[in-house]
C-alpha cells in the first residue's frame, strides 16, 4: 500500500511473468523424484507445487539468486523456483530447466512489472513519468492488485493473479489456495473498469470459503491489532469488500450491514450535456470515487477523454481512481474535504466548472465556488438511496459488535433510520469531520474520527484507538 501523499507514478512494460524451475540433472516438476526438496519461501509457490506433486518437500530458501543456484548445484536442495524476469535480467536462462506455464504456476500479482512511486502532488514529476507508463500494463496490474487488496492479503498471502487484456476488456486469472495445496480457489472474470474486476473477484473468492484460509494466516502469524473486535461495515455492498479485507486482515471479523445502494443515474438529460460539452469546461472536480469510476464509464462509451481539462479530486481514493485510468489530476488537497478543494484552485473568477456527483451532494462546494466567481453545472451521476438491514445482518448485530463504521453522512442517516442496532450502546467510527457532524447531529456521538478521511486513515484510526483500550 502507498504511504499518505505517495502514489504510482508509472508502471512500465512488463517482463516475462512466469516462474522457472532450478533443478539437477536436468528434471522438471514432473519428472523431479519423489519426496524431492524444493526451495521456496513463497507460500504461493508452495500451494501451487503440492497441488501438483504433493509428495514433495517444499523448504524456504534464503540469498540472493546466485545463492540460491549455489544451494540446488551444492546438493543443499534438490530444486528451487525463481522468477523468470530476474533470471532473464540476470541472463541466467540457461540455468532454468523448466519454465513454469501459468496453467501450472500463476504468478503472484504485479509479477515481471516495474513500478515508480513518487509524491502525489507532484505534477511535473508525474507529466515526466508518464513517459513511461504504459496504460496496458497499468491496468492489468490494478486488476491483479485488487484481487489482493480484496482479499486483505500482502506480499506473503497464498495468491496467485494474472490479467491480460483482450478486446478491450481485461481478463483476470486468480487463485488463493491452503499452504498445503490440498484445496485451491480458482476464478477468473473479465471486464472495463480494472479495480472492481479485481475486487469482485476476491468478494468471490471469500464467498466460496477463502477467508478460512486469510484467517489461518492471522492465527499463524501472531495476535493481530484488531483480533477479535466484531466491526461494522455500513458501506455499499460493491463497497464493502475492500474495508472489509483490510480489516479482515488485521484480526477484526467484519460485519456487513449496507446502508446505501449506489444507482447510477444513466439516463440524464443533463450527464450526456455535460459530457459532450466537456471542453468548454476549465475544470472537472471529483468528489468521490464512485462519481470517477461512473463519469469514466460514460465518457469511454462516448469516446470522450479529459484531455483538455484540469481535474480536481477530494481525497486520495477518488485520485487514486482516476489515476488507474491514466488520468493525473492537477490538484488534490491535503484535507480531504469539498471546501479545501475550492480553496486551493487557485483564481477560479470566469471559469467554467463540471461537478457530477451524487445527487444529494452536499450544497457547501457548489455555492463557494460560485461565490469564488465560478460557473458551476452541478450535475447528479448517482444517488445513493437507503438500504434495508436483511434478517441475517439483525442476527449478526444481535451478537454484539464493538464498533460501527460510518464511511459518508448518507451511511449514518440510513443507519439511524433503519434502527440500526436497536436500544443496544455501540461505539461509532467515522471517517472524516462531514460525517462525524452528521453523527452528532442525529445522536450518535464519534468515538473515533479518522485523521485521514480515507478508508486506510479509517483503519489506522480503530487501530489506534483499541490499542489505547
């Protein structure tokens, strides 16, 4: 994960993202003898290779490559496994005596690829970088990040991802499987938009029983900061999965109980306007990330880019969003909130602005920047209407919870109306000040507020705060 204020400034052409097999007397994974020992520190690598030859005795080898080739020529090891785009770099080829077909060995996400972070806000060195992006490999990438991401994983999780693309839709290979090899969950999917492919995918996966094996993990590697706490998720459904793994990830059982149902408003006299009208504005200003990924959809069916446009985005999520898609915006704030966007604009006297956004969009942006001089097309994209808490969620919260998250003002009106957990006391957490203000405005008093008004500055935040506890 970025660090706050950092971010992907490219990501160049991939190498070869397969993994070879080092092995003596010439074997391959197959014809390796029985009980042979193999070198990996990798647990993907590891549950793939019992999968296939569950007689073998896999052990984590350490060093760099040269060391490792030393260790299976020495006897140490009767093979080990290594990845094709450091030993072609390193011109080692001629050491592989099996390269490992996807089929057999997907690779682990972002495999063979080159990534160059940089600061955010940054916008000479990000112009500069985009010479080196390469928009394809960045989006399928983003696809293999999100199934991660979904899943709540790092670099050490058994998962395996692989995208291409094809026709213009991405193609997404993934799989998470027991250290053991004995089960593996294999799924695959394609579509437009690279992070929600991903991120359904790992939804997927965890609805087939993959969490069981996340869990393992976080028993295998010691207490975790969020252990045991029953946490809610008042995000969308579509939503929730990224929270909800990272949580997940750090001990928490995360309960679902969608507040929100996000519908996209296609059929807008106003939304094809401003879309074909696009280069007459000076500025596009995002305010989440599902107004980015909804505007992005409509203008690629309409072969229309934001080329001509400055971009102005609130929060680092709906940057990031954007920033997937090729798009650098010119200016994010360093609070996430509307306000301190038209603050930090600059001279907007004249200028013509498009804000498409959720149709109960807070009124405060819209009427500072026209008092700034602006002309502002206030358009909704989406609206965000009211979900019911099902009979499985009611059980759910009747088991107690320690905290509940509230993710935008819409989440805790929803909650409130619904009845949310009844007469039972719970603690609320909110994601930003815009958010908290509705809390306390309709009872509900924040026992954690975010510092950064982002889903990770919200994690961080419940992890601060049950450590104090």
């Amino acid at each position: 994960e970025d660090a706050p204020g950092l971010t992907l400034g490219a990501i160049t052409s991939r190498a070869d993202v397969r993994d070879g097999l080092v092995a003596r007397n010439g074997w391959t994974l197959d014809s390796l003898p029985q009980g042979a020992v193999v070198g990996t520190s990798s647990v993907r690598r590891q549950a793939q290779l019992l999968a296939r030859r569950p007689d073998l005795q896999v052990r984590p080898i350490r060093g760099n490559v040269d060391t490792r080739i030393r260790k299976v020529k020495a006897g140490e090891y009767d093979a080990a496994i290594l990845a094709a785009a450091g030993m072609k770099r390193l011109g080692l080829t001629e050491m592989v005596t099996q390269w490992l077909d996807l089929e057999l060995m997907l690779p682990a996400p972002g495999q063979g690829a080159l990534a160059v972070q940089c600061r955010a806000g940054d916008q000479q060195t990000l112009a500069l970088l985009e010479a080196v992006n390469d928009p394809d490999v960045r989006q399928t990438v983003t696809a293999e990040r999100a199934f991660l991401n979904g899943l709540g994983g790092g670099c050490s999780a058994p998962v395996g991802a692989h995208a291409t693309i094809l026709n213009n839709h991405i193609q997404l290979e993934a799989l998470i499987g027991w250290p053991d090899g004995k089960e593996i969950f294999r799924l695959s999917g394609s579509g437009e938009d690279a992070w929600k492919l991903g991120t359904s995918l790992a939804q997927e996966a965890i609805s087939q029983g993959a969490a069981a094996i996340l869990d393992s993990l976080s028993e295998d590697s010691g207490p975790k900061p969020l252990q045991g706490k029953r946490i809610v998720v008042t995000r969308a459904q579509a939503q929730a999965g990224v929270l909800s793994g990272k949580l997940a990830a750090l001990g928490a059982t995360p309960i679902e109980v969608p507040m929100i149902e996000i519908v996209p408003l296609l059929d807008s006299e106003a939304i094809e306007q401003a879309i074909h009208s696009l280069e007459y504005y000076d500025w596009v200003i995002f305010t989440s990330v599902n107004g980015a990924e909804m505007f992005w959809d409509l203008m690629n069916r309409s072969g229309i880019d934001l080329s001509k446009n400055k971009v102005a985005t609130v929060g680092p999520a709906t940057a990031g969003a954007l920033i997937e898609r090729g798009v650098q915006p010119d200016f994010t704030p360093e609070e996430f909130v509307g306000e301190a966007v038209a603050a930090g604009m600059g001279a907007l006297s004249g200028n013509r602005i498009l804000l498409p956004r959720a149709k109960m969009g807070r009124k405060e942006l819209p009427e500072l920047l026209r008092a700034l001089g602006a002309v502002v097309d206030d358009v909704p994209i989406y609206d965000t209407l009211p979900a019911k808490i099902g009979a499985h969620s009611r059980a759910q919260l009747d088991q107690g919870v320690d905290m509940v998250t509230f993710t935008s003002s819409s989440t805790v009106r929803n909650w409130v109306a619904a009845g949310g957990a009844g007469k039972q006391e719970f603690r609320v957490a909110c994601i930003g000040p815009v958010t908290a203000a509705t809390a306390e405005e309709l009872g509900l008093v924040p026992d954690v507020v975010a510092s950064e008004y982002s889903t990770d500055g919200l994690v961080a935040t419940l992890v601060d705060f049950f450590n104090k506890q």
